[in-house]
C-alpha cells in the first residue's frame, strides 16, 4: 500500500468520522427541546421496537436526557437540612 493510498484513506475515515459527530450533535440539539419527562418518555415509546442505528441512537440521547432530567430535579425534592 503507498503513502498516497495510506493518506487518502486516512482522510476518508477522519472525514466519516467528522460526519457521523456532527450528525450526533444535530440529533441532540433537535431532542433537546424536548424536557420534559413526559415528552421524553412518549418520543422513546414512538422509537421503540424500531431497529436502526438512527433509532438506537435516538434512544441513547433521549435516555440521557431523561436521566440529566431527573439529576436536575433531584435538588428540588431533597429535604432540607435543619
């Protein structure tokens, strides 16, 4: 294999991999309007039973916004100290 076939392939997957981030990021700012856990829990009953990468990916994100959720409230449902 020559350096220039090394290189462009090289750029190929740095380039993919570009892509397949930025695709991560817009699938996260159009899901993070949702905040709710309400909301989030019926867009993960829209995706369930539903296998592809784009769903599983949705799954993900959504999770994590149920559980960065939940972490943000936990402080309001904490007891006070005395």
């Amino acid at each position: 294999m020559s350096t220039k076939t090394r290189w462009h392939d090289l750029i190929a997957t740095h380039n993919e991999r570009k892509a397949a981030r930025a695709h991560v990021r817009e699938l996260q700012d159009a899901l993070a309007v949702y905040t709710s856990p309400v909301e989030i829990e019926d867009l993960l009953a829209s995706v369930e039973g539903q296998d592809s990468d784009d769903a599983d990916l949705v799954r993900d994100i959504l999770t994590h916004n149920l559980s960065s959720t939940h972490s943000n409230r936990a402080h309001l449902r904490a007891p006070i100290a005395a």
